[in-house]
C-alpha cells in the first residue's frame, strides 16, 4: 500500500465537517472517508481541539454544553488518522514570526496552523480561510523544502479547476 498523503486541516475545515457545512460537507467527506481507507493522513494543530469547541447547534445553548455533543468532537480527533501536532515552543515562535512579517496574515490561529504544516512537512493544506490563508499558497517551503499548498479541500477531490468556481461564504 502506498505511503498515504499528508494533509493538514485548519479548524475551518474541522468545523465544516462536523456541522455537515452545505457548501462544504461533499469535499470534506471525501477527503474523511479516503483518509479512513488509508488514502490520507489528516494533520492538525492541537490548537484545532480547541478551536473546534462546540456544533453550530450549540452556538446559543447555555454552558454546561451537551456531554454528548462533546464526546462527538472528541471522537472526531481521536481516529487513528488524525494526527495532532502539539504547539511547541518551536512551532510558536515560527508561528509569531509568521504573523509580523507576512503580509495578509493576520491571526496568531492561522500563523499556528502554518507553522504547523510546514513543520510537520505537509503536502497540502485544507483551508477555506481565503483572508489569510489561501493566498500563501506554495509561498512556504515546508522542513522538506517542497513548497506547502494550500487550497480548498475539492482541489484534493475533484482538481484546481473546480475549486476556482467556489469560494466559500
């Protein structure tokens, strides 16, 4: 069996799967669904765990938040595919230089996620951040010295050519 792709999922991408995301959820389940084949590893930063904090349907509910609810985020993280990158400390300062000196990055989460994927040598970054993200596409080199692209999840399921037409709302 081949080595499988390495991605990174920013918590955009997390929380689009989760909440099933229309304009989201068809790209996003491909990409779940081949990394439990095998097709795929998903990256993260811990910072995601953190991030992705509660479903959209919870998003006026009272805390204590449901248990139940909480356990299916957990459960998310907890695949054998998912694998998490803890922030250290050489993560955080990559992620605070990132932040002063690249212009159109704006928040420390994104510079973490950044930092991230370069550090762990991933191939592509899922993002729908078209603010700070999508534009630093292969203008990073990753630990490997292969330039880090990042796109939305469908330029993985269907091509560039397809993911051109959409942007996200």
């Amino acid at each position: 069996m081949a080595k499988p792709t390495r991605l990174y999922w920013d918590s955009c991408a997390w929380l689009g799967f989760l909440n099933g995301e229309a304009d989201k959820k068809r790209e996003l389940e491909i990409v779940y669904a081949g990394a439990r084949a095998g097709q795929y590893e998903l990256w993260t930063s811990t910072l995601s765990m953190v991030e992705v904090r509660r479903l959209r349907s919870e998003k006026d509910d009272a805390k204590p938040l449901s248990e139940s609810n909480l356990k299916k985020i957990s459960d998310l993280f907890a695949q054998p595919f998912v694998k998490p990158i803890p922030l250290a400390q050489d993560i955080a300062e990559h992620a605070r230089e990132l932040v002063r000196n690249t212009t159109g990055l704006q928040k420390f989460q994104d510079a973490i996620h950044l930092a991230s994927a370069l550090r762990w040598d991933s191939q592509v970054m899922h993002t729908y951040d078209n603010n700070d993200l999508l534009h630093l596409s292969d203008k990073f080199n990753c630990r490997n010295g292969k330039a880090l692209r990042i796109c939305y999840p469908d330029e993985t399921t269907d091509g560039p050519l397809f993911s051109k037409s959409k942007a996200p709302q």
